[in-house]
C-alpha cells in the first residue's frame, strides 16, 4: 500500500501536474511528471484510470492496485518534491503485472530525467 504521505489527493496537484509536468507515453501507460517549487516535501504519486478506457469498476480497481502496489516499491526513486501521476489507457486492463512493472520501471527514470530537464528550463527563463 502506498504511504499516506505520498498520495495525490488535491484536484489543483493533479491539474498542475497534467499541464506543466513532463510526459512519457507507453502502449498501456502515461507518466505526467513535475518538478514542485517550494519546502521540500515527499514525492507525490496520483493515479487516473478513466471510465472511457477500462469500463468496468472491478476493471479500474483492479488496475488501481496494481499500479498502486508497483508505485509503493519504487517510491524510493522518485525525488522529493516530484509529483507522479500515472494514467492508464485501455491496453492497461488486460496487460499482466509483470507488464505493468516493466513499463514504470523503465519510463518512471526516464520521465524524472525530463522533470528535472523542464525545471532547469523554467529557472533559466524566470532568471
């Protein structure tokens, strides 16, 4: 289960997230990442199974917790102050848990690395 402390809750962590966080897409995944200004805070993780790509509820629950569950062992490698937002197209619902670990643990670097290339671009402009 996912710690408390690392949970998404706020509609407004969510929206930012969406439109000023970096984005890497996989076949049954998107990863919106986001740098956050500011104290420094634990990481964030969000996730959004929406109703138009897995229809059932016992579907996107499902995929809920095992993205959950896959997210609480890589908590580690996500910064502080980053915000993950993992967002599950229709190929989620029949992908396999392996193949569900295998997408976040080779996209989740890689989306912190264009996270943190985006901060460096928004510092340098408001400098």
């Amino acid at each position: 289960m996912l710690p408390r402390a690392h949970r998404m809750v706020s509609p407004a962590d969510f929206t930012a997230t969406f439109r000023r966080g970096a984005r890497v897409a996989t076949p049954r995944l998107v990863l919106h990442v986001r740098a956050d200004k500011g104290p420094q805070n634990g990481a964030l993780v969000g996730f959004v199974v929406p109703k138009k790509a897995v229809k059932l509820a016992t579907g996107r629950n499902l995929v809920k917790r095992r993205l959950r569950e896959i997210m609480s062992q890589h908590l580690a490698e996500i910064p502080a102050n980053y915000r993950v937002v993992l967002r599950a197209n229709a190929a989620a619902a029949t992908a396999t848990y392996q193949e569900l670990v295998q997408d976040v643990a080779e996209n989740l670097p890689r989306g912190i690395a264009r996270a943190q290339a985006l901060a460096l671009k928004h510092a340098q402009e408001e400098a």
